[in-house]
C-alpha cells in the first residue's frame, strides 16, 4: 500500500524514476569545438539523426585537431554508410581534413577541390576556407593562406575574429612587397586587395619615410573600412588629408623609339619647357619594345617617386598589375582604370572632347543636336560618347547619323536631316534603353565628328540639303577641324564653331615665341602634344588638392579639374571661325599671359 502511494506522488510530481532527462540538441557541426571527441561521440549514441550525424561530425573534428586520425576514421566509415545525399558534400569536406591532419596536402588539395561549395552551409563554407588556409599554409603559400582566411572573416565574431585577423597579419608579414603586389588582381575581393596592398606598404623596410607616409595615407583614403586599420600606429587625422606630391626624381615613360617617337618628343619637349627652374630630377624611359616589369625594376633601382605615364594603353594595363608603390599619372586613359588615390589619368582622347562638345552644347540652350560622323570605329566611338554624355545632361538621346564616303555624302545628309526618320540606308541611329526618351522634334543643331577636309566638304551639302537660303544650323566641332590662323579665309566655314587649346587661340604668347623660334616648322598636332607634356607636370604639385575639389586650373590645353576617379577633365576654349580667323569674346586666361 505505501509503494503504491510513493509511485502516485513520484508521478504526480512528474519526476517519475523511468522519465529520462531532455536529450541536448545538436550545435552547429562545424562551430567551435570545445569538448572532447568522447563526451561528442556519447551524445550521439543517444540522440536520433539528424542530430547524431552533427555529434560524429563534432566528434572526428575534435581528434583531428588532435591529430588522431587513427581515431577517427572509424566514426567517418560510418557516416559514409549512413550518410544521406545531402550530407555527401560533408563527408567530403571531413575525408580533406582528415588527409590534412595526415599530414597528405596533395590528397587533401584533391578531396577539397571535389566539395562543391555552393552546397555548404555558412558554418561548413567557413570551415572549408579555414582548411584551405591550412594546407596553403604547410605548403609554405603565405599569400594564399591569407586569402582564405581573409574571405572566412566575416563568418566570424568576438575573439575567434579577433584571433583570425591576428593570424592574417602574421601570415602577410612573410611575403615580400613585390609578392603582395603580384598577388593584386580583379578576381580578388575589395578585403583581399586591401590587405594586399597595405602589407606591401608595412612589408617594404626600403621605402623612404615620405613616401611610406603618403602610401598609408593613400592606403586609408581607398580602404576607409578595412579591418587592417588596426595594424596603423600612426592617428586618423594625418589621413584626413592628402599631402601634396613634392617629387624629388620623377621617372617619365614614353615610347621615345619606334613609330610614336615623333609624338612622344613633342610631349617630353613640353615637360622639359615645364621643368626649367625646379629643383627635381626628371628622368626619362623608353618604352618602345621594354617589359614593363623589367622597366619598373630600373625605375626602383634609379630611386624614384613618382611615375609620369606611360602614354600608351597597354603600357598602362601591364604598369597597373604591377601595382607599383608609387604614385602613377597616366597619360591616357585605358579601359580598366583603378580609382585608387595615387592613380591619375590624363588623355587628350577624340572622346573626351566630344563630351565636352555635348556639355557645351547643352550650355547653349540646344535641345535636339545631330551628330554626323563617319561610319568609321572611331566616329562610332566619339559618337557614342557624346550621346552618353547628352543622356546625362537632357535625359533623351541626340540622333546620330554616319556618313560613308564622298560619293553618298548628299544622300547620307538628307537622310539625317530627315527628321521623320533618320535611320535609313546610308545613315545610323544607336538606339539606348527604354528609360531613355527617344529623339523627337526638329533638329536645332550639328556636332560635326570630322577632320579638317572632311569639315570644308561636307558643311556645303548641309547647307544646299536645307536650303541654301535658310540660315545655317549652329555646328560644332572639336580639334580635328582646326584651321592655323592667317591662312587664305575658307568661306564655307564662316559661323563653325571649334573647340581647342587656349593657347592655339593666342594664349601663353611668350611661350609660343619660344616654341617658334626653337621648333618653326611643326603643326598644331606637335604643339597641342608639346602642350599637354607641360600640363601634365606642372599638375603633379595640384593633383591631391584638385582631386579634393579644389578650383579648376587654367593651364595651355584648357581649364583643368580633377574628378574622384582621378581623371583630368579639360573645359576647352570654343572659337567662332569668321573670314580666316578664328575668334571670341570669352578666352580663358592661360599661364604665361
């Protein structure tokens, strides 16, 4: 009778002598393991899958961080017995680290390239990129070690990402700055670049205390968030500012041989005419047929700070993946342009002044301009990069038409003017987006993209196609179209409008005395090269402050401002061409006047 009361209480209470405590529910199988291989494997004696699969995972993680492999082959035999189809992936993952712990990198290289990584949970993806940061590293591949436990950072917090970031650091502090600059590339993440690029600076015990201070200046500006900040010593407030650069020898690169020899004179003459007083040394590297990982070597080795070019665009793609600890202004502009704060660019592309043509343009009330162009690459081009900039300013395209030869230039002119549709035979429109409203309304202007004799042949025909009566459409052109003052006047071009240098137009006269009397015989072509050589290093001093927004300066090739991604924009100086001459009631005041 007392047993039967004892077991009503025990199971009123509900603590019954039978009832078995709750069973643990299974943590992530690839978190933090701090439990040993045994006290796993227990709980997944009693738990039902899929709980016990995560315990035997825990638990072989546990010994091969032992480095029992011993122990837990056996517990990975059974799960690939028990395994289902989504657990494969792992099984796949553990059999990597298993050869891992044995010491086997080339089996484990092989086991963790067959785990699809699309497959894996956040924890397990983490956990592979630690592993492949542990084989690179027994490998003695400290950059790529890095890489892998760069990319698993975010998947950490607390101390275990504190310790990450501390192993990252030492893992970096082995590679060389040439290594770490090598390693930089587009298939990196914005995490792994900045790393990179920052230890090259930390790593590299050469560079002169100026320049390492602008580099991590540099550094700060390009990676504001980067966790690498920790490893600064000196304060945030010597990045709030670019210093601006003071070269002491400035190394200058310009195809001085082969077919660009001609061009590249006029633009060193024009930087030599730039550097007379200054205290710097200007030291100059020819291009022509040098690899430029050699030529960056004789650039190191000559003690240089600061790099001006190289002009052509492949020249610069190899220079950029170089990615020199130097300050780089570029003389073109190729189609992969960093925007980095020491990377600078500086063209005088056909394209640049068509823009300029649209801003203009835009400036002068019209609404529907033409663009006439040939039908050649590179009319295509300078076409297309003034309807992308007239998109920008207007919202709607302009409509652009092409001409093919002498012989169809009447019909391809009376095809663009008809403004019922423009897009037949002999002429061409580039149609945009839907979003973009397309050209409607009555032509009010031209944009000629035309050389000097094609301007003079083709301008008649627009007249007589109108109506030779009516007056002219305003028409624009840009610096393929200059006439030299004082020639025979050109009625045909009376009312053109052109866009050039200032100082073709009688700016810096001093200056172009000078250049008369030592060069007499060159062309406009020379002088506008010879001019854009002087520009550019007598910007070197501006570039940080105009970068930061500071006033446009006028200077011999125009008014020149300095955009967030580094390239020199130039306002050009427009000129109306009247009986022989080309004139203005507006100049930009130039250096030298």
């Amino acid at each position: 009778m007392c047993t039967l009361v004892l077991s009503s209480v025990l199971m009123a209470c509900g603590i019954g002598p039978l009832q078995k405590a709750p069973l643990e529910p299974a943590p992530d199988m690839f978190g933090i393991t701090d439990r040993s291989a045994e006290q796993y494997l227990a709980r997944a004696e009693q738990a039902p899958e899929p709980d016990a699969f995560s315990w035997r995972v825990l638990a072989i993680r546990a010994w091969l961080q032992q480095g029992n492999v011993a122990a837990a082959e056996p517990q990975l035999e059974r799960l690939r017995q028990q395994a289902t189809l989504a657990q494969r992936p792992l099984l796949t993952l553990l059999e990597g680290a298993t050869a891992l712990a044995a010491g086997n990198t080339g089996l484990a290289g092989q086991r963790l390239a067959a785990v699809d990584t699309k497959a894996l949970a956040p924890g397990a993806a983490g956990y592979y990129l630690l592993l492949q940061a542990n084989r690179f590293e027994q490998q003695q591949q400290p950059i790529d070690a890095a890489k892998m436990l760069i990319e698993r950072h975010d998947t950490l917090a607390g101390q275990e990402q504190n310790a990450g970031l501390e192993r990252i650091y030492q893992l970096l502090t082995q590679a060389s700055p040439l290594a770490l600059r090598q390693a930089q590339n587009d298939g990196n993440s914005e995490a792994v670049n900045g790393w990179l690029r920052l230890m090259a600076i930390l790593n590299d015990t050469h560079a002169q205390p100026g320049q390492r201070r602008w580099q991590l200046q540099s550094w700060r500006k390009a990676y504001p968030n980067h966790p690498g900040h920790r490893y600064l010593s000196d304060s945030a407030e010597a990045a709030a500012r670019l210093d601006a650069y003071q070269p002491a020898h400035i190394a200058v690169l310009l195809p001085l041989g082969g077919q660009l020899a001609e061009q590249a004179d006029a633009i060193r003459n024009g930087m030599l005419s730039a550097h007379q007083g200054q205290a710097s040394r200007l030291s100059f590297f020819d291009t022509n047929g040098r690899d430029m990982a050699r030529l960056y070597q004789d650039i190191q080795q000559a003690g240089v700070d600061f790099i001006l070019g190289p002009l052509l665009k492949e020249n610069i793609d190899a220079l950029t993946s170089l990615d020199p600890a130097l300050p780089v202004f570029a003389l073109n502009r190729p189609a992969h342009q960093p925007v980095l704060p020491h990377r600078y660019y500086f063209s005088l592309s056909p394209e640049a002044e068509a823009a300029e043509a649209a801003y203009h343009m835009w400036e002068q009330g019209h609404h529907q301009p033409l663009v006439f162009a040939p039908g050649n690459e590179l009319g295509r081009r300078v076409a297309a990069e003034f309807n992308s900039q007239w998109q920008q300013l207007s919202g709607q395209q302009a409509r652009l038409a092409y001409f093919n030869n002498q012989q169809s230039i009447e019909s391809d002119v009376r095809r663009a003017l008809n403004s019922g549709n423009p897009a037949v035979a002999g002429a061409g429109v580039i149609r945009g987006s839907s979003e973009v409203a397309l050209p409607a309304g009555p032509i009010d202007s031209v944009f000629m993209v035309s050389n000097t004799t094609e301007t003079r042949f083709i301008l008649p025909y627009f007249d007589f196609v109108r109506d030779s009566r009516a007056a002219r459409l305003p028409t624009y052109v840009t610096s393929r179209s200059y006439v030299p003052g004082g020639e025979p006047p050109m009625s045909e071009l009376n009312g053109l409008q052109l866009a050039d240098m200032p100082w073709l137009f009688g700016g810096a006269p001093q200056l172009m005395e000078e250049v008369e009397t030592l060069w007499p015989t060159v062309g406009s072509s020379w002088l506008r090269l010879f001019a854009f050589g002087y520009d550019a290093l007598t910007l070197i001093p501006q570039l940080t402050q105009l970068r930061e927004g500071a006033p446009p300066v006028p200077a011999l090739s125009g008014l020149l401002s300095l955009g967030e991604d580094g390239v020199v924009q130039r306002r050009l100086q427009w000129m109306e061409y009247r009986d022989g001459e080309w004139q203005s009631g507006n100049e930009q005041p130039v250096p030298g006047e």
